[in-house]
C-alpha cells in the first residue's frame, strides 16, 4: 500500500523556536500586540545579518505620480511630561496576568496610590499594562509602595476563604522617549529604551476606549457591545465589525512627522455568540453533526453521551467530540444570585470520564464531592458526600434540568452544570468556518473601498482621540484627517504571446482569443484519455467536450498527435480508478500516459485529493480534474482556462511580461526583459498549516524557476513538522539542491543572481529568515557549485499580505470600483523609516477593497536599483500561467502556496485533516503513540520532551511516483504538476 512507506528516523537538524522578543532584558512585560520591527527580535549571541537599508526610491520618469489616502494616521505631537515607569510584584508569587490585573483594580489599592502626585502637587492617570508595568507622572519616590489586599473586594464578597497578596510597587526608570526619535532618525540602534516607548504609546492610545469609552479590546482589535456592527453567521457564531487599532513606526519622520501613526482598519472577526451554554452546545451540536436532527432540547444529551467503541470500551460520541471546541469559552454563573454576577470563568474541558462514570458520563448525579460541614449546636464536625445535583438543589435552590448533560471543568473553580453557565460576548470564535458561515462572512465583510473609506473615517471618530483624557494628560495629539501619500503607478507590461503582443493597459485583464501560446507543449499528445468517474456523465458528452476543447487548444498552438480514448472508470476505490486508468492508457498507446482528464460529478474535495494523491504519489502522473457539470456546458471560456492549465503541466509556456506593451512578440525561450541578460534564478517559498486543533504536519513548500523568463517553475514540498514556520534546514536543502542541478541541465549554466521571495513570516520571524534558511540556502548552493564556481549573489525578500494597510486613490488614479491601479506603489510615510520595503498593488480587486502585498528587502547582494526592482515584481505578476489578469502577488510565492495545499493529500493518510474523522481517530492517536515511543526508546529517552524532539517524529510525505516507469517521474516532478 501507498502509506507504508517507512517514517525517516534520522535526526533531524533543530528548527528554530520562537525567540520572539528574547533579546529584551524583562520577557515577562512585553506587549505583544506590538507591531515592532525586524531587528527588535534578535537574540544576543545569535548570528547577525543586518537588514538591507533602503537605497532610495523609485525615480522612474515613466511611472506616474499620484496621491493616495491612507489609513495610517499620523500622531501630530507628543510633548510628553516626566513619566515613570513602575514595577508591580506580587507575594505570594504568581505569573498570570489576570491576579496582576485583578491587583491592580482592587478598590483598597485604588485608594492608596491615589494619594500620588506629581513633584508640582498635579495627580495624574495611572496606566497599567495588565501585567506587570504601570506609567504615571506621578511619583512615588525611591521607596517601594507595599499594600496588602483581598481579592474577594473585588467582587464585593467576603465568602471562603481570604484571597490575600501583598502588592509592590517599585519605581524602575523614566521613560525616555528620545531614544524613540534618533532611532526614527537612524541615529541609533535599537535597544529596550526604544522598546518601553513604543510599549508605553501602545498602552496610552489603547487605555481611553477600553476604560472610558465602553470598548472592550481583543488583541488587536476594539469591540462595543452597541456601536459595533453584527451579522449571525448560525445559532452558535456572529461576525463583528470590530476596530483594528494599532502603532506602527513609519517614514513620515522624513517628511516632518514624527515617525508615528496609527493604523485604523476595518476586522471583521467571528464570535462565539452569547448566550446560555447548553443551548449552545446544543446548537453546535446539530450544525456539525449531520445525524443529529432537530430535536427537543431534554433529548439533548442522548447524543452527547459515551458509547461503545469496537473494542467494547466506553468512548466519545461523534456529538461529545464537537463539544470540544468549546474549550476556552469564557461564562459567568447565575445560579449565586448578583453577589458573584461579574467574576468570569473560562472553560477548561468538558467532563467524560467514562472510565470513571460508564454510559452517563461525568454529568450532575454521577459526579459527587466530600463538604464539611459544622453543627451550631454541637460544634461537631461531619463529613457528607453530595451530588453535584442535590447540592445545587439544597444550597442555592436551583433545580437543574438537563442534569445528563457533560458537566464544565474551569481552569481553577471546579465544575458547573451547563445551564448555570451564560458565555459572555466577544470570545472568539477560532475555528474553520464551515461553507455557509464562509460564504455569510464574504458577504458581510466585503466593502467597496469608498465603503470602507466612510467606515474607517466612522471608527476613528468613535475612537475620540481628542476627548481622550490618557492621551491629553501626556500630551499627545493626533491627525484625525487621512493623510495623502505620494505613490506611483508602473507602466504595465505587455503579454507577449507566440503571435502578438497584447496591451492591457491599466485594465489588468487581457484575452486569450486569437492568442497562441509562447510556447506549446513541446511533446505533442498522444498517450492520453478521459476518464468519467462515478457514472457521471456519458461518453458521447466528453467527446462534444473533446471537440470543443480540441479546437481551442489547437488554436491556441497545443500539439495533438492522437485524439484520447475516452472512457469510464472501473470501480469506485480511488486507487483502482487511477490504476485501471493509467493501464488502460499505457496499453493503448504503448507509452506512459503524457496526462489523463478525470472528470467528477461535484466538488468533493475528498475524493478530488484521493484520485490526485494517488496519480502523484504511485505513478508521478499529471492529471485534470473537469468538473461534469462544466464538460456538459463546454462553453468556450472554459476550455480556454483548462488550456492554460494543461500547457503548463504539459510543459509548455503561455506568455512572457515584457516591457514594451506593443510591437514584435518575444521569441520562445527568450531572457526576461528585467534580467540584464544574467543567468537569474527566482525561488519561492511558503509554508501552511493544518486547520487549529488538527495533528496535521505543517507542510514547507519550494518553486524554483527553470527558465530564463521565469515563467516555468519546478516544486518540491515537505513536512516541516507541527505548525513550524520557518523551513527546517534539512527540508531547505533537500528540496533545493536537486532543482539547482535541474536548472543547471536545462539552462547549461548556474544561475549567477538568486531572488529569494517568502510569504507568510511575520516581522519577528526576519531574523530566522537569515539566520535559518537564507544560511541554508547558501549551503545548498556552495555544495552543488562546488569550489570551481563562485557562488551566485542573493537577494531576500518577505512578501505579505497579512497586514491592514489600503488605499484609497482619488479621481483617475483609481479603477471604476474605486479601488488602485494595478501597478500602484507606495513607498513613504507608510514604510519603514530606513529599511527597504514597499507596498505593491498589482492586481484588480473583483469585490471588495484590494490589499496591497507589502515587499520587505532584508537582504541584496544583487544590488538593482528600486525601480527596476518593483518593475520586475510588479511585470512577474503578469505571468502567473492559471490567470488572464495579473495576480496580487510574485508568482514564484503564490505558487509555493498552491504546492503547499497541493501536497496535502501526500501526507501520510492517518495524519491528514483530509481524511474523515470516522475512518482515522480511532487509530491516529495510538500510531502516533507507538511511533513517537519507539523513536525514544532508539535515543534512550522515555518520551518526547521538546518540540525538536516532536518535530523528529513527524511523518514524511508520501515519495512522488513510487510505481512510475521510465523517466516519469523525473519529468514530473520538474514540470508545474500543482497549477
């Protein structure tokens, strides 16, 4: 069988952990909500690689000056007073932020620092970070402030037992906010003076609206339980139209700002809605368990409770595993009356316990506890065992009606029965949203930018900076007007095709009609076929298909020697269809198949990945996937669309980006237009992750161009163990080496410029970038070069979208939705203050706002100057070989992440999400148990205990091609078999 093949036990080099904000002296106080910049996240003593600085901008005559709004607004002043920065410990010693909170916000310590002034006798604000540091400009003196509290005052209670901390306060620094300005300046490095600042400015511009204004924040992003806009996805979640808020660090230092703004976005975020727990277990229930049907909400617990697994062993239900999800919710109680009404508890598991309490579970008559208890007459001390139902029943008067349901476990309180339990609003909801609750999303976050314009406008006033009395205490004020910036919009490309060169001008979209590709598929067909699976349609359907598709592939240049054999599959296991498939093929045109259309009855994902996995991983064949209900129609467009697709993986080229958008078409095999005529390789790379709560590996995925265009790419993919982001060493050169020699074969020299593009790091992960795979990546070259051939010059750059700046052009300078031209680019006030990035738009938003990619140069050996730069990202983008319009980012990563979802069904069968919960839980767990204890005992340890350890025990994918014949394989695997 496919899945046998044999996990890898050599050890593998260590992945690099999270060493965000480990360079910083306290690591226990820091904000991270912060947006900090690169260089805040390096680790003393680790490697060092300074980040590219910007070489100056772009000066191309030919690119047009326009001006664009920006949702970035500048902080005008911020003629800060004296303030000091304290620090809060507790006795007896804790670490979570919550008892610093709750400390903090004590009444009798409220009362005490109240007495604190400034040296001018003036009281100020304090402002606390929910942990472990406080700012004000009043002033303690040397001496420490100690207060011993009780944290039952808080909730106006004097029951069980004294919550007792003794509280101190210790004076540490003046903040020092010109290290903040010379390190905008580029006059110093950074240092934690300039961190403290940042932390500092963060608190102040988030503490008026959390405390005075009614919002209640969630990282990033402001929620008000009456202003903010809300949309029920079902019964159990709503999308909220919260207020994303945050400083940010930018270049209006150069243009007579302070270096300081605000980004103010739209975020739209799903919630868990509030409401009774029960009934949101139950609503949860039945929208994710398909054999549950409505149902009265007493017979509720019948589909939650334990049941027999095959072994005979009491286990979950299907319904009691969805109930899962509701971990971390947090409630309050309601059975106390109001004494207790605000103290918030969060949901630690759902009880089961089967092997405790059988078929019922862990629910209120099951589950019982020893109290104490003293007679007032006698003083005599008896001990008597209650049921979490009677006792509920006795003490508080409160019958509870679905006693058979699972009862809550906290975090630190105990156990509740579900009804008592009301979830409080805004917890989010972190899950996968199913296709309804997607498709309800799109519809309520998709804005027109003139939209979304009004609304942020809308947002900053709810914001009320200028009321505001943090920010007017420290002497801050803000622009409460969306600035304008400078940008530029690059002269788009042309699209050279095999017989014209085609102009789209600032469309952004160009057509295939009367177009022939550049290059058709070298080999012309000959060994092929339609498969119709699953009696989905007949065959006289696939050859009108057949003839239509022919005819425009033909037109478009595309090689056909013999027409396919057209016919429907044997049996219905995904392996034999692929199997009988392949044989038939091969014995009817004695060769391996060149590729075969499989054509489905619908869109299940399920069944598309088991056919694609096995015609990848057993025979290293390219396939087609055609959906029935299209081959009925067969309309034109279609088939123009599969013609794009097909060429690619036939080998072939679709077009070339050339500078001038008329005149002579290119010639095939041509060097790219961007390239000087230097032998440039261009290499992208991404890594995905499997959907939260999943034992799915991480998967690191690598595309290399292969021609002297960049328009053909080769791939590779590998595990790069649990929700690891940064691409193993080993993963880095073992998928890279072998495409360096493959590219050496086809262009007969090595490539003497390398653009390295990666998509998805954050700004704390640069430094791993470098340090990690960039180390790597040149590893893998100097091996492969050897010592005769100089190695070739680098480039690095991080390409992302995961980011809240828009624009918002005026007039001419945007399309008929409002949205900017392609080709539009910002580089000022918005960027880093000296470090080299940009924000690019390279595409035409359909619906919606577009998001810029924002370019990040962290390292450039290669030295091209900016403009030629983000011409050439900005004209690369034009050649994506899927698309008739430009995409919005560099081909090369947005193909990394096609291949990193593509190789999902090679994972291992028992570790993909893939797979139906009801053929694999069972099993998963006890393999991955087996395995990971078997890899332990080989190293002498009793089990894993570090995350390298882990990432050791995670499978491999399935090899590529383990029953291909030939050359297949080798001609798969360099060809773009994942577009």
């Amino acid at each position: 069988m496919e899945d046998s093949q044999e996990w890898s036990l050599s050890a593998l080099p260590a992945y690099p952990q999270d060493t965000k904000y480990q360079d910083l002296t306290t690591n226990d106080k820091v904000n991270k909500r912060i947006d900090l910049t690169p260089e805040a996240y390096y680790v003393d003593g680790k490697n060092f690689h300074p980040f590219a600085r910007r070489p100056g901008w772009n000066d191309d005559p030919k690119a047009k000056k326009i001006n664009v709004g920006i949702n970035q607004y500048r902080i005008k002043t911020a003629n800060l007073p004296i303030i000091f920065q304290y620090d809060i410990s507790v006795s007896p010693s804790v670490d979570a932020n919550i008892v610093y909170r709750k400390c903090w916000e004590n009444k009798t310590l409220e009362q005490h620092m109240a007495r604190f002034a400034n040296k001018e006798g003036k009281k100020g604000p304090w402002l606390h970070d929910g942990g472990k540091i406080l700012w004000s400009t009043n002033d303690i003196g040397n001496q420490a402030v100690k207060k011993q509290i009780d944290l039952r005052e808080n909730e106006g209670s004097s029951r069980g037992k004294p919550q007792l901390f003794l509280v101190t306060i210790t004076k540490t620094r003046v903040l020092n906010l010109e290290a903040l300005d010379a390190y905008l300046k580029g006059k110093m490095g950074w240092d934690n003076m300039v961190l403290e600042s940042i932390n500092f400015l963060d608190h102040v511009f988030r503490s008026g609206p959390t405390k005075h204004f009614g919002f209640e924040a969630n990282k990033r992003v402001l929620v008000h339980p009456k202003a903010s806009e809300v949309m029920a996805l079902n019964a159990c979640t709503e999308a909220i139209k919260g207020i994303y808020s945050a400083i940010r660090l930018n270049s209006s230092v150069l243009s007579g700002g302070l270096g300081l703004g605000v980004n103010v976005d739209v975020a739209n975020n799903s919630y868990w809605t509030g409401q009774n727990l029960a009934q949101l277990a139950r609503h949860l229930v039945i929208n994710m368990c398909p054999k549950v049907g409505p149902h009265k909400p007493e017979d509720f617990w019948t589909y939650v409770r334990p049941e027999k697994d095959h072994n005979g062993k009491w286990g979950p239900s299907a319904g009691f595993k969805v109930l899962r999800r509701l971990a971390n919710i947090r409630f309050k109680v309601t059975h106390r009356g109001k004494r207790e009404d605000n103290h918030i508890y969060k949901v630690k598991r759902i009880m089961w316990d089967a092997d405790k309490y059988g078929q019922q579970g862990a629910n209120a008559k099951t589950v019982t506890f020893e109290r104490k208890t003293v007679d007032d007459n006698t003083g005599k001390e008896t001990v008597k065992t209650w049921s979490v139902y009677d006792f509920y029943n006795e003490h508080y008067k409160r019958r509870i009606n679905y006693w058979q349901l699972p009862l809550i476990e906290t975090t630190k309180a105990g156990s509740f029965p579900m009804e008592v339990c009301e979830v409080q609003r805004f917890c989010p909801y972190p899950f996968k949203l199913d296709g309804d609750q997607t498709s309800k999303m799109l519809k309520f976050a998709v804005q027109p930018p003139r939209e979304r314009k009004v609304q942020i406008e809308r947002m900053v006033a709810q914001l009320k900076w200028g009321e505001d009395r943090f920010l007017r205490h420290f002497g801050i004020t803000m622009d409460t007007n969306m600035p304008k910036v400078e940008a530029r919009v690059i002269s788009n490309p042309g699209i050279s095709f095999g017989n014209k060169i085609t102009n789209p001008g600032v469309s952004g979209r160009w057509d295939l009609r009367g177009c022939k590709f550049i290059e058709p598929n070298p080999t012309p067909l000959q060994s092929w076929a339609f498969c119709i699976t699953q009696g989905c349609c007949d065959e006289a359907t696939v050859s009108s298909f057949y003839r239509e598709w022919k005819k425009i592939y033909q037109g478009h240049g595309g090689r056909i020697k013999n027409d396919p054999i057209i016919f429907k599959a044997k049996g219905d296991v995904y392996t034999e269809v692929v199997e009988n498939a392949w044989k038939t093929v091969g014995h009817q045109f004695k060769m391996n198949p060149q590729i075969i259309f499989f054509i489905l009855k619908d869109k299940t994902a399920w069944y598309y990945e088991r056919l694609k996995r096995s015609s990848d991983c057993r025979y290293a064949m390219p396939t087609q996937m055609l959906n029935a209900a299209n081959v009925r129609k067969a309309q034109g467009q279609y088939c123009s669309n599969v013609c794009l697709k097909v060429n690619a993986k036939l080998g072939g080229c679709t077009a070339i980006a050339t500078k001038a958008p008329s005149g002579q078409p290119l010639k095939p095999f041509s060097v790219s237009p961007h390239f000087d005529n230097q032998p440039t390789m261009i290499i992208g790379a991404d890594v995905s992750h499997g959907p939260a709560g999943q034992l799915s590996p991480s998967v690191a995925a690598m595309t290399v161009s292969m021609d002297k265009a960049a328009t053909k790419y080769s791939a590779a993919a590998q595990t790069n163990g649990w929700r690891v982001e940064i691409l193993q060493p080993y993963n880095m050169i073992q998928m890279l080496q072998p495409m360096i020699t493959r590219w050496k074969q086809a262009n007969t020299v090595f490539p003497k410029r390398v653009f390295y593009i990666r998509d998805g790091v954050s700004e704390g992960q640069y430094a791993h970038v470098m340090d990690h795979e960039f180390t790597a990546m040149k590893k893998a070259f100097a091996e492969v070069y050897g010592e005769a051939n100089p190695l070739p010059k680098f480039t690095v750059i991080i390409a992302t979208k995961r980011h809240h700046i828009r624009f918002f052009p005026d007039g001419n300078a945007a399309d008929k939705n409002g949205n900017a031209l392609p080709g539009t680019i910002v580089e000022r006030e918005v960027t880093h203050p000296f470090q080299y990035d940009f924000y690019l738009c390279s595409h035409v938003a359909i619906k919606g706002t577009a998001r810029p990619v924002h370019y990040t140069v962290l390292h450039d050996e290669i030295k091209m100057p900016p403009a030629k730069l983000q011409e050439m990202i900005y004209h690369q983008c034009y050649q994506y070989v899927r698309s008739t319009t430009p995409v919005s980012l560099h081909p090369a990563v947005y193909y990394a992440h096609l291949v990193s979802n593509r190789a999902r069904p090679h994972e291992m069968a028992l570790f993909t999400d893939r797979v139906p919960e009801d053929v694999k839980h069972g099993i998963l767990r006890a393999a991955l148990g087996n395995y990971a204890k078997r890899l332990m005992q080989k190293e002498g340890k009793s089990q894993p205990g570090t995350n390298d350890e882990r990432n050791k025990v995670c499978p491999k994918l399935v090899t590529l091609g383990s029953h291909a014949k030939g050359n297949a394989r080798e001609t798969f695997e360099a060809g773009m078999w994942f577009v």
